[in-house]
C-alpha cells in the first residue's frame, strides 16, 4: 500500500531540507519509545523532530493500518456513507486522509491532537486533503469537547494510555459516535489484550460489532496466541534512509474493531492468519459467527469451496 498522491507530495514538502541524521536520530528514539510503549507523561511528539522523523518513519505504516481497517468495515456496511469524521489522538491526520481516501463522501472533521509540533504538521497537510478540518488541542487523556459525528476514530492511542484511561475514552467516543466507532492498535499481544477489552466494553454499550468480528460472543483466541493482521506498506527513498533500511517495503502488523449503532453485513468467518498448504489442498484458520475458532482443511475434492478458499487472503472474511 502506497499513500495517497496527495499525502505523498505534502510529507515530501514537509520533509525537504530536514538533515537526514536529525532525522534518524530522532527516530531510533521514537521507535524506543513506541516498542517499550513508554508512559513517562511525555508525548512522544514532543517537538518538531520528532514530529517530522514520525512523518518519514511512521506515518506510511500507520496510514496503511487505519486504511485498511476502514475498508474491513466498509466492506460490510456498503450503505455507510459518512460526511463527518472526529478522530482523537489525531497525530499529523493519518485517519483523516485514510476516510476521505475510503469514503469521497467525507465533507468535514475534526481532529483532536495534545501535542502541539505534530498538531502543526497535521494542519499543514490536511491543507491537501479536500476536507473541511478543524483542529483542537485536546488531551485524549482528559476530557474534552467534541461534537458527535458519523465517523469517529482512535488510532494508535490505548497503548499511551492506562487501561482505566482507555475505557473511559471508549465510552466518550462511543457517547460521540452516530455511526461508526474504527479503534486501531498495534499488532501486538499487549495490543491485542487492549482491543479484548474495548471489545467487551462496547457490546456492554450496545455496540454492534462490524468488523472483523463476526460475532459478539466472548473471544475465543487463547493467549499466547493473539488476534492481528498484517499490510505490506511501499517505503519511500527518504523512509528508507531514515530506518537504514534496504528493502523497499515493510509489514505492519495491527489490530482493529469498528462498532456500530447499528448492525453490519453479517459474514460466516474471518481469515485469522495467512493460508498454508501444499498440492491440492489448503488449512485456513477462521473466527466463525458460532464464536468458535477453526483450523479448516479443504481439498480439491471440496469444489468451490477449495477454488475459493486458493484465493482469500489474511484477514478476508468468507
């Protein structure tokens, strides 16, 4: 997955003239930092080189990510056409261009962001995004201000916060959401065990889960295995350089939950892992709608079952 054109051109502005050394610099720190998921009552956007090292380094995985969650869920609600977005923990818009790249129908939003260098660069690109935004300094820690809206997301956020503070900013959202709440984390154990939790809570709420859970029911995923999927993300020249990396591409591993008011397409399974398999046969493994969680084989001797089951991918739904 590639950013969009527009993005693509802003961040390059954004970036230009910036010392590559600064800028790598600045990103083993914050790479540190977001690996140990440090809580030190820092931002990790604490000043403009971070906030640009976050733009060469994070921004093309994180937008990937949120995209790709927004197409899991679209593709279950068609008739979701949301014209209003709130996202809180906004960092330099990453949802914002995610919406409006999956929906065209998105006309305005307001984005909510506590530290002030990532606020600047978000508002000089979202200048390019053909919406109408508005940004606020807003602490998604502590309460604040924020009309309900159609579309409303968190990204990247719980692992900043405790677990108290999670839930608590679940149910604002929830209280602000009138359509679609999208939740995104990292695709890790502790990410995953904080999606198990927001999950909970939001069916307590009354929330209709969209995706990718194609039930209510408790998980059935047993530690240590987690729940995650994966997108492969295209690394600019200036990525590559700032990482020290080599290879043109890199998998960002993530967990997400959309919830609705109201319910979603339903969907008899969900691929939870890339296919395996040999000559003439395929094991998929599946979160069903039974809430049960499946090892499947097929075969050729399945038919149309098994034609179907050679062409789906990590995180499909079936």
């Amino acid at each position: 997955m590639e950013l969009p054109a527009a993005l693509r051109a802003a961040v390059d502005r954004a970036l230009e003239g910036v010392p590559l050394a600064e800028l790598q610099c600045a990103a083993d720190t914050l790479s540190s930092r977001y690996r140990a998921e440090t809580r030190d009552g820092r931002l990790h956007l604490s000043d403009e080189m971070f906030a640009r090292a976050y733009l060469a380094t994070r921004l093309p995985a994180t937008f990937a990510a949120v995209r790709a969650s927004l197409e899991s869920a679209a593709e279950l609600m068609p008739d979701f056409e949301p014209k209003s977005l709130l996202d809180v923990g906004a960092g330099p818009g990453t949802a914002l261009w995610a919406a409006a790249d999956c929906w065209p129908t998105l006309a305005s939003a307001t984005m909510l962001e506590a530290s002030q260098p990532i606020r600047k660069v978000g508002e000089e690109l979202s200048a390019h995004a053909g919406v109408d935004v508005e940004w606020r300094a807003a602490d998604a820690s502590k309460s604040f201000d924020a009309e309900k809206a159609e579309l409303v997301t968190l990204a990247y956020v719980l692992d900043e916060l405790s677990p108290a503070e999670g839930l608590t900013l679940i149910e604002r959202l929830w209280a602000a959401t009138s359509g679609l709440l999208v939740i995104v984390e990292p695709g890790t154990p502790a990410g995953w065990r904080r999606i198990v939790g927001v999950r909970s809570r939001l069916v307590e709420l009354g929330g209709h889960l969209a995706a990718p859970c194609p039930h209510s029911q408790a998980c059935p995923i047993v530690e240590p295995d987690w729940c995650h999927f994966s997108r492969r993300v295209a690394r600019s020249r200036v990525h590559r350089l700032t990482k020290r990396g080599d290879v043109p591409w890199e998998d960002e591993k993530y967990i997400f939950l959309a919830a609705s008011r109201l319910p979603a397409d339903t969907h008899a399974a969900r691929v939870l892992a890339p296919a395996r398999g040999g000559s003439g046969k395929i094991q998929l493994k599946l979160c069903q709608s039974d809430g049960s969680l499946v090892e499947k084989l097929l075969t050729k001797r399945d038919g149309d079952q098994f034609r179907t089951a050679r062409r789906v991918d990590w995180g499909d739904i079936l």
